[in-house]
C-alpha cells in the first residue's frame, strides 16, 4: 500500500506549506518542491520492474532495442517535463514551466525522428 504513503506525505507536506506560506513562503516552496522529488522518486523505483518486463517481451519478440530505448526515454522526457512545470507553476512561474513543456514536446519530437523514419521506410517499401 505505497499509496498510502505517498498521500499521506503529500497531505503532511501540504498542511506543512499552508502554515509556512504565511509567515516563510520561500520555506512553503522549498517543502513544496522536497516533497514533490521524494514522492517522484518513491513512485520512480517502481518503475524499474515495469521497464525490466517491457525489456524482457522485446527480446522475446525480437523488437529492436531502439524502438523500446526510444520509447522509454519518451516517457521519462514526458513525466520530468511534467515534474518540472508543475513545481514552477506551484512557485508561481506559469511561464517557465511552459517552456519546460515546450521543451519536452522538442525533445520527444527529436527522439521521435528514427521512429518515424523506419515507419515510413517500410510503407515505402510495402507500396510497389
């Protein structure tokens, strides 16, 4: 039950940042931003048997390790991008954390490319 855990820190944290925000807000968003990296993290971990597995049925496959790298590495651009908007639109940043966003999209796309390529490669190959 993680879970639990992970919203019960979030709850202590959160109760943790009202007191602080009045009297040291540069305190509130220091506890803010500490909490959001360990329950980042606490969930992380857990990632590491799911990418195990999708690993595991590639090779069973015979999937390209780039297709699988690729999409992984997506997934982590996607989920940091995302950590680190939010905390910069927590401390009141909204226009950081959207070209955190922008930067992310950049990212994926430029990963993206091989992907895309050997896609269209085969249809070229398909068509006569």
């Amino acid at each position: 039950m993680e879970i639990i855990q992970i919203v019960g820190i979030g709850i202590v944290a959160t109760v943790l940042v009202l007191v602080l925000k009045n009297q040291r807000p540069e305190l509130g968003i220091l506890v803010s931003i500490i909490t959001g990296l360990v329950i980042f993290f606490f969930a992380a971990a857990k990632l590491v048997g799911v990418i195990e597995l999708l690993k595991d049925y590639a090779r069973k496959v015979n999937i390209d390790s780039l297709y699988i790298s690729t999409l992984l590495k997506v997934i982590g651009i996607a989920y940091i991008a995302e950590f680190g908007a939010e905390i910069c639109k927590d401390a009141g940043e909204s226009s950081i954390a959207s070209k955190i966003e922008l930067a992310g999209k950049i990212i994926i796309v430029v990963l993206a490319v091989p992907i895309i390529t050997s896609l269209l490669e085969l249809v070229i190959r398909i068509l006569p």
